[in-house]
C-alpha cells in the first residue's frame, strides 16, 4: 500500500471515530448521568495513554505541565461535560454539526487573546461560519430548551478554539500525542472522583448493569479521546497539517450519518446549515494557505 492510500486510510479511520463520538455519547446518556458519560469517557482515556505518560512526563520541562494541564482543561475536560450535557436535550447530529465552528472558535480565539492577525478573508468565513450557526437555531424554531443547550455546545467550541490557540502559541514543538497523555492523565485523576461522587460504582454492583451505555462511553474514551489523537498526530507527520485539518469536514457528515442510522429527524434545511458552515470553515483555510 503506497503512502497516499495509507494517508487517506487513517483519514477515513480518524473521520468515523471522531464523528462517532457524538452518538457513543447518546449511546451512554440511555442509562448514565452526562456527569458518569463525560468523566468516563476521560478516565478511559487517560488509562489508555497511560504509557505514553510515563514515556513523555519525564521529556518534559516542569514550567509546561502547567500550561498543558490547562490545555487539557480546555480541550478535553470541560468539552466533554459540555457536550454530554446538551445532548440530552438535543440531538447528536446537531451536536456534529455546531461541532464545525472549532475552526472559527480557533482563529477568533488566536485574534482576541494572542492578537494574532486576521485577513479580510478569513472575516468573511467567520460571518458565513457564524451565520450558518444562526440559521440552523433558527430553522429549529421558538424552542428555549433547544436554543439553552445547544449554545452549551457553542461554549464547548470556544474552549476547543481556545485550546488550539493556546497549544499554537505556547506548546509548539510538543507532539499531540505528548500533550495528549499528559493532559488526560490529570482529566481521569479528576474524572474518578466524579465517578464515585455520583453513584457510578454502585451501579456496577447492582442487579443490571448497562453494559451497552458502559461500552458505549468507555469506546467513547478510548478511541474517540485516546487512539485518535495517536492517529491524527501520525496524519500529521505522514501527510501534513493543511490535510490533517480536512477532518473537520468529514466529521458532521459522519454525525449525520449516525444520526439518520439512529432514527433521528434532520433536515434539508439543517444539512444546508451545515454547507454555510463548512463553506466558512472553507474560506478561512483557503485563506491561511
């Protein structure tokens, strides 16, 4: 298998498991607490790294466990209990969808916290990115609790655009596998007191256990939180970063197809929403090339 097929193949893995995690999460939200789902899901992910933790901790200086510790927080901790939260109220193909904004979040995010600049055409992507969000609240209609949760996921997209502001400017040069590890190795440390604060564990020693909602958050985990980042850091070695970041694309198709698989109601309308945003998405990558 030549290097193109080998590149296109950890795409599409990286796409589907990415883009699965929003309906694993409503898999798990059937029998769990969003609370059990989110701190599951990093305890699972920090174990499955736990190696590479051990391996990366010591090539790390002391003055940047801090700094990734709170890129952890912003991009892992705080997202999942976001996300778990407002998908049980909305439904996970929509939670894919405004998934799209990270992009936007990213470039708003270098703009007003690191002054990075901003070129005239990655204003208009913003705009169509942002108009693309308004349009799919409005396409839903007068509904408060929609509008509620579904700005919870908007907030998750500002932390991951947070995030990948502050690994830009602060963390360059270390692998997303390093910070990875090291950042949800401190996520599952706090996960498993939530875990036990909210009765997870005696739910395991009761007469039925949910194994489909267990299996559901910790594959969550363990492929959507740990071996993902394993596989995009390689994308990035083997085909570069431009065709890397083309996953944004793919993963709210991928939502929406598991959406429809699950018996959930998308429309045109909300499928032209999502052209808006991924059209703006599109517009400010063209235009840092």
């Amino acid at each position: 298998m030549n290097n193109r097929a080998i590149n296109w193949s950890i795409f599409l893995l990286l796409s589907l498991t990415w883009g699965s995690s929003f309906i694993l999460m409503k898999i798990g939200l059937e029998a769990l607490s969003p609370y059990q789902v989110a701190s599951l899901r990093l305890f699972s992910a920090g174990i499955a790294l736990l190696p590479f933790f051990f391996k990366y901790i010591r090539q790390t200086p002391v003055n940047k466990i801090p700094v990734i510790i709170l890129s952890g927080i912003l991009g892992n901790l705080l997202p999942a209990y976001l996300f778990c939260i407002a998908e049980t109220r909305i439904d996970s193909a929509l939670a894919g969808i405004l998934n799209g904004l990270v992009p936007l979040m990213s470039l708003l995010a270098g703009f007003f916290i690191f002054r990075a600049p901003i070129v005239r055409q990655q204003l208009l992507g913003i705009f169509l990115g942002l108009l693309g969000v308004v349009l799919l609240f409005v396409v839903k209609g007068v509904d408060t609790g929609y509008w509620y949760y579904g700005l919870w996921i908007v907030l998750a997209t500002i932390c991951y655009g947070i995030n990948i502001a502050l690994v830009h400017h602060h963390l360059k040069g270390y692998s997303s596998l390093q910070l990875g590890s090291i950042a949800l190795f401190f996520c599952a440390i706090f996960g498993l007191p939530v875990l036990m604060y909210t009765g997870f564990f005696h739910l395991l020693s009761g007469p039925e256990i949910p194994w489909r909602s267990l299996t559901a958050s910790v594959t969550l985990g363990v492929l959507g939180s740990g071996i993902a980042s394993v596989l995009f850091y390689i994308l990035i070695n083997k085909a570069g970063a431009l065709f890397a970041s083309m996953v944004t694309y793919a993963l709210p198709v991928v939502a929406i197809g598991w959406g429809l698989l699950a018996g959930e109601r998308i429309s045109f309308l909300q499928v032209l929403c999502l052209g808006v945003i991924l059209a703006g998405v599109y517009t400010v990558n063209k235009a840092k090339r």
